[in-house]
C-alpha cells in the first residue's frame, strides 16, 4: 500500500466493513511491514536499501494523511489513514540500520504500532459500518449530530480517534512514540517530519469526528438514526477497551529485533512534543469543525488549487487511467494487437490458404475414377516417349 502502488486500498474499502476492519487494516495491507520485519538482518545488509524504506515510507505517510485532510466519504478518509500508518511502521523499519540489531527501537516500534493499529483501526472501522448502517450513506454530508442518536458508537469511535492521535493513556501514544523516538534517533528531520504528519493524522481524525457527531443536522429524510444492534456494537466496546490498555502491554518483552527483551522507555522530550503536537491539531480541528460553519469553505477556497488536487489524491488515479489507456493500451498494446491478427494470424492464415488450394488443384489426382487414372497414365507413358525421343 505504499505511494505509487496504493491506488487499490481506497477502492477495495467498497468492501463491506468487518472485512475492511480484518483485512484491510490489520492484515493483509501490512503484510508488506511484516515482510521487511522478518528480512530485517538482510536489509541492515544493504543500508541503502533501508533509505530507500524510508523515503517511500515517509512520502507515503506525508501524502496520505494530506489527501485524507479534504475526503467527505468517511471510509476513504479511514482508507487513507490506514496507508498513512502503515507508511509509519515502514518509517520505523527504515531508520534502523545495523546498530538496531543490538538496541531494537525501530524494529520493535514498528511492530508495536502493527499491534496497536491493528485495534483501534479496525474499531474505527466497525464504528464506520454502525454509522454508514444507521445513515444509508458514506458521506459526510448525511451526517450529523450522531452522538445524541449512537452514543455507543461516538464513545467507542472518541477512543481510537484518541488513540491514532497520539493522546496518552491511548495505545496509539505509546507506539507512535516510540516511531518518534527512533525517527530523531535516526536525524531530526526525519523527527520533524513524522511528527508533522502526526499532527495532520490528529486533525482529519477530528475533522472526521464533529463532522459526523457534532455538525448539525436538522432532520433525516427517510428514518432517525439509531444506535447499532448489540452484535454490532459489542465488538466496538471490545476493541475500545483493548485500546485504552493496549498501550501498557510490554510489548518489547515478546517482539524484539535479536528475540532478547527490549524494555521500553519514553523519551519525554519526544512524546512531549508529540503531545502538544497532536494537542494543537485537535484544538484547530475543534476551531474548524465543531459546530457547522464557512471556516472549511473559506480555506478551502483560499487555498483551492491544493484542496482540488488533494480531493482528488493528487490525481493519481488519473494519471493511472492515462497511462493504462493512452500510453499502455492505445500506444502500445494496440500496434501488438495489429500485429497480431495481421501478421501472425495473417501468415497462418495464408499458410492455410496455400495449402487448401494446392490440396483442391491436386485431389483430382486421386479421384477414384479408372477412366481417369487410365488416361493420365497414357499421357505420361506419351510424355515419357516424346521427350525420351527429343533429348
């Protein structure tokens, strides 16, 4: 799921919600960081290697979680924050090097962020099945003042929008950290930028919680919002209890680089900043968004061109869709395809063609009838005769 090759996520979030919770979030998408986490010796082999883990790592973090800034369809902004994370764990596996073979940090960090994420993302993500059930819709637009008709659901739902935010006690604060950490360790710019992308992660999870449960929304048009059945909403205070103590699970005693206990510490410098970071993000999200008002129209507006292109992820999509039917299919597939039925199939085509008329122009030889076979013997024996007498 990593930029360029993460077009398919958003798209596959269609999918119906326990799979994007299962799947789509705690799974499969990070089947690529649990890859590189258990070929780790062999990247610290090739230190290049993990600065290019890096890079794609944090472009891919930096860019998701702008796009996930402007998304109304409230699975596609999960869609993004879900790349947007698992660009964290990579980060953290990219700044290790061989010297993270003895102390752990960023191994450790980004398995613990896998852990973590993998709760209150998949709440997040349940949350959005009981929302999108109770609204018949994934649009911000039909939604509204849900904390009054699913109180459940917008208590459960606080919690992992804590939680990816980075707020202590939340699990998500404790492994974010601990990314933080090992992302200074590695340079300060990294630091910076990780921490930047924090904040950003902090506000469109706001965005995205008064927009559904605070905005105002005078009316539903067919039927008033109701909190899920049980079957739908135990699974969520499941998940957010699991969240709010995940975090003080040792997590280094159980996964670590060389399979010693690596015994976690904050750095309160770090998590500090972390904190009023993400603070910060929340109280602007909360300026924003709290209640229905021009604020997001106006800077929309002010900054239009930027708003457009991140609605439209940049237009990657798009840039797919030319590459694919104008360069791969018309410039390239197209002459493949001519040539093909043309030449290929053309060249075969006359082989049988030369073959049925030679066939049909001799069958006569093999006739079945005396007469003519009698006849042609007769004019070859002559044949034989005359050029026997002329030679």
């Amino acid at each position: 799921a990593m930029f360029p090759l993460h077009i398919w996520l958003p798209d596959a979030m269609e999918g119906p919600t326990p799979v994007s919770a299962l799947i789509h979030a705690a799974t499969m998408v990070v089947a690529g960081v649990y890859l590189v986490a258990r070929l780790f010796p062999m990247y610290c082999a090739v230190p290049e290697v993990l600065e290019l883990i890096t890079w794609v790592g944090a472009i891919t973090a930096l860019y998701a979680a702008v796009v996930a800034c402007v998304q109304t369809d409230i699975k596609r902004v999960l869609a993004f924050s879900t790349i947007s994370q698992i660009a964290f764990m990579m980060v953290a596996l990219g700044v290790a090097s061989d010297v993270d073979l003895h102390t752990g940090l960023g191994y450790m960090a980004s398995m613990f962020h896998l852990f973590t994420h993998a709760m209150f993302k998949a709440l997040l993500f349940l949350g959005a099945g009981c929302i999108i059930h109770a609204v018949h819709s994934n649009e911000m637009s039909e939604m509204g003042n849900l904390r009054k008709y699913m109180p459940v659901t917008h208590i459960t739902f606080l919690i992992a929008c804590l939680a990816i935010a980075g707020i202590p006690p939340f699990s998500g604060f404790f492994s974010k950290d601990e990314i933080l950490t090992a992302a200074f360790e590695k340079s300060a710019f990294w630091g910076v930028w990780m921490t930047a992308v924090a904040g950003l992660t902090a506000f469109y999870m706001f965005r995205l919680y008064y927009r559904i449960f605070w905005w105002s929304k005078s009316s539903y048009e067919h039927h008033t919002p109701h909190e899920a059945p049980a079957a739908m909403y135990l699974p969520l205070v499941f998940l957010a209890l699991v969240t709010c103590v995940a975090g003080f699970i040792p997590f280094g005693e159980f996964v670590s680089v060389n399979g010693e206990a690596y015994h976690i510490h904050l750095d309160w410098s770090v998590a500090t900043t972390s904190i009023i970071v993400a603070v910060a993000a929340i109280a602007l999200a909360t300026w924003m968004y709290l209640s229905e008002n021009t604020k997001p129209k106006a800077l929309a507006d002010k900054f239009r061109a930027l708003h457009t292109a991140a609605y439209h992820r940049f237009y990657m999509d798009e840039l797919y869709m030319w590459v694919t039917h104008k360069v791969i299919f018309q410039r390239i597939c197209r002459p493949i395809a001519w040539f093909d039925r043309h030449i290929v199939d053309g060249t075969m085509n006359m082989l049988a063609t030369v073959t049925n008329g030679v066939s049909y122009g001799i069958r006569k030889l093999q006739s079945g009838y005396i007469q003519w076979y009698v006849w042609v013997f007769i004019m070859g024996a002559l044949l034989i005769a005359v050029l026997a007498m002329c030679f």
